[in-house]
C-alpha cells in the first residue's frame, strides 16, 4: 500500500474531500481576489458569504448566482461594522470634510444609512406634528393637540424613497458616464448625509418662523456641500460639474421639503 | 446521552441536561419514543410502545436528542415541534394501536385547547417580561416560543390606539400594526446581518412578548386623559419594556455590536411609546 493512496477504494469519496490537484492553487487566488472584491456588487453574486482565502470556493462560484440575493450571510458583508466605526462615520459627516469618502472606501455598511433613515423619519412624523401644534397654538390659542398620523406615511416616504432612488440614479448616470463606482458606496454616504436633519428636526420646533427658516438653510447648505464634496472624491474629477450640482439642489429640494410640509 | 463526553457544554446546556434527566425519570420505564415532530397524516398511525406518562407531541425536547449540541438546536428541535401547535382546533395525535388512551388532540374540548394555549403564553409572558431566574440565560427562557402572544399583543395594542383615536382610526391601526409587525422583522434581520446568533422566529416572539408593558400602558392610556399621567405611565412602561428585552437581545451579538443590535430595539420602542402618548 505504499505506492500511494491512488488504488484505494475511494470513488465513493468524490465530492467529500477535495482533491489537491496543483490548479488548485489559481483558484484560490482566483478566488480570494473576487471575494475581497466582492463588496461593490450590490446584490451579491456569490451564493454566501465567503471568508476570505478559503480555497472551496471554486465550486461555489459557479452555482446559480442569483440564489445569493436570499441568503442573509450574503448581506452580512454589508454590515461589518463596530460601534465605534458607526460612531466615527456619524461624526465626520456632520463636517462636510473630505475624508468621509476615504473612511467609507474599504468597508462601506449599510447599517448606518438604513437606520438614520429609519430614525429621521419616526422623529420628523413626531417633532413634526409637535412643531405644527406649537405653530398653530401661537397663533391661535384654541387650538388642541392632534396627532395627523399620516405624517408618518409621509415621512416614510420621502426619506426612504430619497435615500433609495436618489443614488441608484446617480448609480446609473455615473455609469453611463464611464465611472466605474459601487451603489453600496452611493448608499452609505447619502444615508450619512441624512444624520445632519435629526439635531436640525429638534430645532425646527421652535415657532419662530424666521429661526425656523435660517436654521434650515444652514442644514440644507452643509448638506448638500457634504454631498458635493464627496461625489467629486468618488469620481476624482470635475468635469460633472453638472452631475454634482444636481445631487446639490436635490438635498437643497430634501431639506427645503422638510421644512415646509413637517413644519409649516 | 454521553456523560463522558470531552467537548465542553456550553453553559444553558446544563439547564437541558436536567430537564432532559427528569423527561426520563418520570417515564422511566417507557421506551418512549417521541417523533421530534409530528407524523404527516398518511402516517398517522404510528406504533409507540406503551407509556403511563404520554407526553404531548409539541410540550418537551424529546430525550432522543442528544443535549450536548449548541443550544440553538435544541429551541430548533421545539420550535419544529412547535411549529404546528399554534392554535390548531385539529391536531395530528400520535394513535397507538389499542394501549391505553392515546394523547388525540383532535378529539379533545376545544376550551382544552384553548386552555393549553393561554396557559402558555402566560409562561412564556413570565419567563421573558416578570423577573425570573431564567432570564439570565436566553437558551432557556423562550425555548417553548410560539407566535399567538406577540399576535395578540400586536393587535391589542393596535386596537386600543385605535379606539384612543378620534379621527382616522382605520389607519391608525395601519400604522401601529405595520409598525410592529414590520419592525419585529426587520429587527431581527437587523441582529442577524450584524453577525449575531438568534433564531428568526424566536426573536420575533420574544419582541411580541416584550410589547405588553407597553399594551398595558396604552390600555391605561385609553382610560386617562390626562397628558402628564400619560407620559409618566409610558415612561415607565418603556422602561419595562427595554429592560425585558435587553437580555437577549445583547446576548445575541458580538460585544463590540451591542449597541448597534439594541438602539433600533429602542427606537422602535420609544416610536410606539411617542405614538400612544399623542394619539388624542
């Protein structure tokens, strides 16, 4: 039995322990490079999640694809994300500095985007109908306290729905200009570029109109400067001057939205 | 079972050992064997040697199972277990072959059934909202999980917004039902994508069941109008709330991650809480 293991009985064994065979060896490589580049595919391709290097994974790769998009490990990539990073990535997009985009670049989550969504919307339905009380008691001191439950369907979709479609359109117009960006990263810094609107939210229920006003514009302003000087680090040049002014006045639009259907 | 096992047992495993050792105490001259679920119709008669002690199908971890896995499988194996009982009027019973009377759940008093269900829901309301000594342990605490607690707590809670509503209460409902119903799920997707260890629909029963403090304010909320009284009766609750579901919640996750799997629990939480203090 020393001439090798080849005359054993092991063609039952096919498929349970992989043969090493030298061309093994591409593949893993083949294999850690996609994987680590992986994260920019949005939905994941892979049909799990892959740790990096693990030399199984050509046979993954080539099953159906689209099965990736139902498995929660394929997302969890998405997430990998402490709490003193989320802190961190909170912090510098209320600076509209430019190194948010550097700090996103390796790992971009989307943990961040889905729940200052997620908390926006529950404080403008409330601070909303709390600020339009207090509007409506100072100018005339009948009036009682109404809860306008719609205020939260509003909500809902006005900041998902700007926080969905607004960078998968620039998705889009960036790809049809020949720049090659990931929708993850479009995501996570649009949702970031909310977080400034949730302090602002607290503000805006003083009735003062003119506060109301100046506060307002001073947020739409460092937002959309936030937006701006990110989308020029994500395409590293400025002949979409065009492109970024728009991405500009649509969280100009957003912010002036807020302001005058929450807090008339 | 294998006491000489090598392979260290994770800590609530203990807690299975034993009930496990007293499932076989008590039936301890059966070789009962209980099916970890129930048999399909066209095999609903299946021989099980005798036993003085019939256990029914969904109630215990079936001694087969060996109890050193990792804890998530053994609420798996109840939870397939489980996964029929709710509430069925008719059930599927193991039919033994002219031994003694077998445990037919079909042809049982419906209040039987009803009665079985309320009785646990209550355990389970003990187990995860009331100070208890289990809580420390989420492997244990909500192993008989089912889904009718949060579903009426959901709808109760939505009903009595709604009737605290004077105006627009169908959507009112809409809103508070959506809220929760979507919000249980997402909040555990949320858990599950950050890394953590939780069975889905375990967690989803365990955020219905952490909502009665909260039913419970909105309910005294209905009664009272007055806004300052609402407040604190709503904090308190809150507070209630929170406190039941922070155990298992954090325990679920990575430490460096827990408070990004509790803050939308919170949030969620402190939404409702606004939502009945200013219904009007």
């Amino acid at each position: 039995m020393e001439e090798g293991y080849t005359s054993l009985p092991a063609s039952h064994l096919l498929g349970s322990v992989p043969a090493v065979i030298a061309e093994d060896k591409t593949t893993s490589v083949a294999s850690e490079a996609a994987s680590s580049a992986n994260l920019h595919l949005f939905p994941p391709s892979n049909g799990g999640y892959q740790a990096p290097g693990t030399p199984s994974g050509a046979d993954e790769q080539t099953t159906s694809s689209w099965q990736g998009v139902f498995s929660i490990s394929s997302y969890s990539s998405y997430f990998n994300v402490d709490t003193d990073v989320v802190v961190e990535r909170i912090i510098s997009s209320v600076y509209p500095m430019n190194d948010f985009y550097r700090k996103i670049d390796g790992n971009p989550d989307l943990y961040g985007p889905i729940w200052i969504s997620a908390t926006l919307m529950f404080m403008l339905a409330a601070l909303g109908n709390v600020g339009t009380y207090v509007m409506e008691k100072r100018n005339d001191s009948s009036t009682t306290w109404t809860f306008d439950v719609n205020y939260v369907e509003w909500s809902a979709c006005a900041i998902f729905g700007y926080v969905l479609a607004v960078p998968a359109a620039f998705y889009f117009l960036l790809q049809y200009f020949g720049f090659r960006t990931s929708l993850v990263r479009l995501w996570c810094m649009w949702g970031y570029s909310l977080f400034i609107f949730m302090p602002i939210c607290m503000l805006l229920v003083v009735p003062v109109e003119l506060f109301r006003w100046i506060i307002i514009i001073l947020a739409g302003t460092a937002s959309s400067w936030f937006i701006a000087v990110n989308l020029k680090a994500c395409t590293q040049s400025s002949d979409l001057m065009i492109l970024i002014v728009g991405a500009m006045v649509l969280q100009f639009a957003l912010a002036l939205f807020i302001k005058m259907f929450f807090f008339p | 079972m294998s006491y000489g096992d090598t392979i260290p047992l994770h800590p609530s495993s203990q807690s299975d050992i034993d009930e496990v050792e007293n499932l076989i105490n008590a039936g301890a001259h059966s070789a009962t064997v209980l099916p970890v679920r129930p048999p399909s119709p066209s095999r609903a008669s299946i021989t099980v040697s005798h036993s003085p002690f019939p256990l029914p199908p969904y109630q215990k971890v079936p001694p087969s199972s060996s109890p050193t896995p990792v804890v998530p499988s053994v609420p798996a194996a109840a939870a397939a277990a489980a996964a029929t009982a709710p509430g069925e009027s008719s059930r599927i019973g193991i039919s033994t072959d002219a031994l003694g009377s077998p445990p037919d759940t079909l042809t049982e008093p419906v209040w039987d059934t009803v009665k079985r269900d309320l009785t646990r829901i209550v355990s389970n309301l003990k187990l995860v909202v009331f100070p208890n000594p289990y809580r420390e342990d989420p492997g244990r605490a909500l192993r008989d999980w089912e889904l009718w607690g949060p579903f009426f707590f959901i709808v109760f809670l939505g009903l009595t917004l709604s009737w605290s509503a004077s105006v627009k209460k169908s959507e009112v409902f809409a809103v508070a039902f959506a809220v929760l119903a979507s919000g249980a799920i997402i909040l555990t997707l949320n858990v599950l994508l950050l890394g953590g260890h939780i069975i889905f629909f375990q967690s989803l029963s365990l955020l219905g069941y952490c909502l009665f403090p909260l039913a419970v304010g909105a309910l005294v909320c209905m009664l009272e109008g007055n806004v300052i009284i609402k407040i604190v009766v709503v904090s308190v609750t809150l507070a209630w709330g929170c406190w039941a579901a922070y155990p298992f919640v954090s325990a679920a996750v990575n430490p460096r991650r827990k408070a990004l799997a509790l803050y939308p629990v919170f949030l969620m939480y402190i939404s409702v809480g606004f939502f009945i203090i200013a219904i009007d």
